[in-house]
C-alpha cells in the first residue's frame, strides 16, 4: 500500500507568529480525519523551529522548501541539510518549479542538493511538471521524463525507497486552473512507468502527488485516481481548515 499524503508548501508567505497560529490550528483538527493520511507542513526556513515546538506530539511531520546544494561553508545565504535536519525536518522540497523557474535551479543543481538531502536522512518532494507552452505542445511527457531522468535515475534503489514525487504542472499553480482527474491520472500513471523502468517494482510504492490549485472542492475527485497518492498544497495550506478538508478528500 503506498503511502496517502498532503503536504502544504507555506512558500514565502506568514509571519513567524501566524505560522505557529496555523500549525496549532492543523494540530487541532488532525483527528477529524483518517489516520491513513500522512500530513506534512513545509514553513519558511525561520518558522521551523517554532513550527517544530508546536508539532510536538502530533503525527504531522515538517519539512522545509529546500535546501543547499553543498555541505557547510562559505555560502552566504544558503541552509543546508544538516541544519534543517537538526531542527526536526523530515522532508525537503527540491526542484519546484519556482526555484527552477526564479532561481535557475537546474538538474546539476538538483543532483548536489538530492545527496546532501539522502545524507541527512532526509526525504525529499521532488517536483517535476510542464509549464503552459510546453502542455500546448504536447512536451508534458518528455519534460517530466527528462526531469526525473536526469536527478531521479541517479539514486540508489535504496534512496528511491525514500523518495516522494510531486507532479505540479506550472499552468497550474496559483492560477486557480487545476489539471483535471483524468489529465492528473494520465501524467502520473507516465511518471510511475517512467520510474518503474529504472527501478522496478519499487515504483508502484513511490506516492505521486499531485499540485496546482488543489483545494478542498477539487482535492476528493482528483485523489480518487489510482495513481495520485495525495497533493502538495500551496495557497490551501495556509487556512488549517482547507488543509485538512484537503485530506478528508481521501474519505470521499
Ligand atoms: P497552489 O496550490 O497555490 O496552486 O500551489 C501549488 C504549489 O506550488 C505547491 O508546491
């Protein structure tokens, strides 16, 4: 059985003070939905040390929206793994598109930053999809193949064993536009295939999920597709009240 997940990607938005008012808030509301869901939140690099505080002795598990590429140094700016790490995060998001798109994050990039993640038993969310002009060329399926190609097919099988994949198509995201069920269904079902032909088996465990404008109105129909295993959560994340309705959107 894979794993049913919703992560909430915070992205750059509340204030140190209202991020731990959120967290208390999903804290709260956890037990109104299925145990069979794993809840992940994912704040800003300086939340997470009070988010952590505030998840004390929930399920939900943190993690941050990314990391750096090297270990430790002279690299003004930059968090590494192991700092997160140290601060209680599971997870790390690596490879959004708005860290590919704004930062010129690419997939040498994203390899450095993959080994300095598994260093510090960390799981990453990594995030693949198409922008609008690619979708409209009918590229979805090569860009996606190459994005997983090119970080993903450098793991180990026991890395993979440890991975999370979002599928976040551009044209979708805090646009208010969602990929229907059927065009989710489609790309994740290529992505698992695409998985699966370098590691096997393995890839029916791997969750897929899906982002881009999901919200508590479209998150049921979209989850009930075999291969989407639940949603990383940008805008919806930031009520509590939408995040969890989120994730009764398994019940449905
Ligand atoms: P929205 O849910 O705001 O469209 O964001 C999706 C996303 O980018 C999550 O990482």
């Amino acid at each position: 059985m894979r794993k049913k997940i919703v992560a909430g990607n915070w992205k750059m938005n509340t204030l140190p003070a209202e991020g731990v008012e959120l967290t208390k808030g999903v804290v709260a509301g956890r037990g109104e939905v299925c145990k069979c869901v794993d809840f992940i939140v994912c704040p800003p690099f300086t939340h997470l040390s009070t988010v952590a505080e505030a998840l004390k002795g929930s399920d939900i598990a943190l993690g941050a929206q990314n990391c750096a590429a090297e270990e430790k140094g002279a690299y003004t700016g930059e968090v590494a793994a192991s700092m997160i790490a140290a601060l209680g995060c599971k997870y790390v998001i690596l490879g959004h598109s708005e860290r590919r798109q704004y930062y010129g994050e690419t997939s040498a990039t994203l390899n450095k930053k993959m080994v300095q993640a598994y260093a510090n038993n960390l799981t990453p969310i990594y995030c693949v999809g198409e922008n609008l002009e690619e979708r409209e060329a009918g590229k979805h399926f090569d860009v996606v193949k190459a994005q997983i190609e090119e970080v993903v097919y450098n793991l180990t099988a026991e890395q993979f064993k440890n991975l999370v994949i979002a599928y976040e198509p551009v044209w979708a995201i805090g646009t208010g536009k969602t990929a229907t069920a059927e065009q989710a269904q489609e790309i994740h079902a290529y992505i698992r295939k695409v998985l699966a032909s370098k590691f096997g088996a393995a890839a029916d465990e791997c969750a897929i999920l899906y982002g881009g404008s999901c919200k508590p109105s479209n998150a049921a129909e979209i989850f009930a597709k075999e291969d989407v295993d639940g949603g990383l959560i940008g805008g919806a994340a930031l009520k509590a009240e939408d995040f969890l309705a989120i994730g009764k959107g398994f019940e449905k």
